[in-house]
C-alpha cells in the first residue's frame, strides 16, 4: 500500500505542480495556535512538516530559533506535539504531516518508545537532522517496519558515490538542503545552479521524489517550480513573528502567505 506522502506526490505529478511542504514549530506561537496554523494551511498545503523544538538546533536559522524559543518558553514537550498531531489527524487523516527535528529527544525518549508515539499519533514521515547516513540506517530501518518514512538529506557536498547509497536506502521523499547555511539565509545560490545540481542528483533514480529546502520563499518559489516539492520554513516563522509584534491573528496572516506560495507554483 502506497504511504500517504507518496500519494500526495502522486497527485502533484498528475497536475503538473510540484507539492508544497511546509513547515512550523509544534506549540508556535501557542499549543491551541500552533493546531489552528495546522489546520488551516493544510487547506494550501500538500505535506506540512512539524518541527519539534529543540534547545541547540544546529541547522536551524534566526526565524527558526525564535519559533522554537516561543514553543520552549511554552512549556512544549513531546507528548504535546504528538498531541497536536494526533488531533490534527483526527480531522485531516489523509493529509500527510513530518516531524522534523534532532535525534537528542529521540534518544532520550527511546527509539522504539519514539517510533511508537509517532505511530500512534499518525505520523507519516520523519526527518532528523542531525542523525545522517549510514549512521541512521538501523534507525530508519525501525521506521519502515512501522511504516513511516525515514527521509534522507542530501547536500551540495554530499559526493556522488555517497548520493547513490542514500538514495538507494531511501524511502519515499528526499530532501535536498540547496546550500551551505542554516534554514532562513538568503539564497546564496541562483535557482539555476540549485536546479542544476538537483537535476543531477534525480538521474541516479528519476522515480524518487526529490524536494528543495532552504532559502526559499515567496521570491523565489516559482523559480524553482521544477522540482517534486519545495519546503517553505522560515518564511512562515517569521510570518508568526510578524503577526505577534503587530497584534494580528497569526493562524490568519499564514493561511494569507501559504495561500499565496501555492498561487506561485500552480
């Protein structure tokens, strides 16, 4: 049976669009909020990525950190964000949702205790960080038997010889970082070379989907129109920012921005 983030990359392929992957931190700007932003950008979205705040997140940007401050300073735990997962899917069962994150929550927590939360809340698909290849091969391995994509990186260094084993190991989505940066930095590269060196990594197997992350916003989405998906971060974290400091709703302002992405690539 086909994972729910396959079939929403099937259906983008079909339309001739790539899928729009978002993300935002679980328990921003509120854990009741941080539901509603779910909700309500998953009428625009295809896949949503939820980040589970961490207290030293490594490749995370200045957006990022203060989503993920605001999350911390909340009291967010684990058990919450499986929580709002949880709720999430109880309205929204074949949307699928991410949880993105470092692998320092998951081993404390246990893996298979991790795995099974996961599992039980609906979670499609995991993406962490910092456990790279091959080092999370058993990790990711755990993850299949229960279904749920482990989804590999892959970055402007990565060699090629290295590209063909993650690739080969992954499951249904990989995620190409476009440079050398924390999340949020301006694009340091034209969306020509990033399309180039993404091109170059879909000839090893042109059946995998391939998505973009980093740098990427409403500037310059549609430039890069060309890829299976593009995951929009940062943006969106500064929209609730935003929204905060001026006193607006942020659950409306996102559900404006990601409305407004989606247009740009349809």
């Amino acid at each position: 049976m086909k994972s729910k983030i396959a079939l929403a990359f099937d259906k983008c392929n079909k339309e001739k669009r790539p899928a729009l992957i978002t993300y935002t931190v679980a328990g921003d700007n509120t854990k009741n909020n941080s539901l509603k932003i779910l909700n309500k950008i998953s009428e625009h979205a295809d896949i949503l990525e939820l980040g589970f705040a961490h207290n030293t997140p490594i490749a995370d940007g200045g957006q990022i950190q203060g989503s993920s401050h605001r999350a911390l300073k909340n009291g967010i735990k684990l058990k919450d964000v499986f929580q709002i997962v949880k709720k999430f899917k109880s309205m929204n069962p074949s949307k699928p949702i991410i949880l993105m994150g470092y692998f320092n929550l998951i081993y404390q927590n246990g893996e298979n205790n991790f795995i099974k939360s996961c599992k039980s809340s609906g979670v499609d698909g995991l993406i962490i960080v910092d456990l790279p290849y091959p080092e999370n091969k058993s990790f990711a391995h755990k993850c299949k038997r229960k279904s749920i994509n482990f989804i590999q990186l892959i970055s402007p260094t990565t060699s090629k010889d290295r590209m063909k084993k993650i690739i080969k190991d992954s499951h249904d989505m990989i995620y190409y970082i476009s440079m050398l940066s924390t999340t949020g930095g301006k694009l340091k590269v034209s969306p020509k070379k990033i399309l180039q060196n993404y091109n170059k990594i879909k000839k090893i197997n042109p059946k995998k989907n391939l998505v973009i992350g980093f740098g990427i916003t409403d500037k310059t989405i549609s430039s890069l129109k060309s890829a299976n998906g593009l995951v929009v971060g940062s943006m969106l974290c500064k929209t609730i920012t935003n929204s905060i400091k001026m006193g607006q709703n942020p659950v409306t302002k996102l559900d404006k921005v990601v409305y407004n992405l989606k247009k740009k690539i349809i």
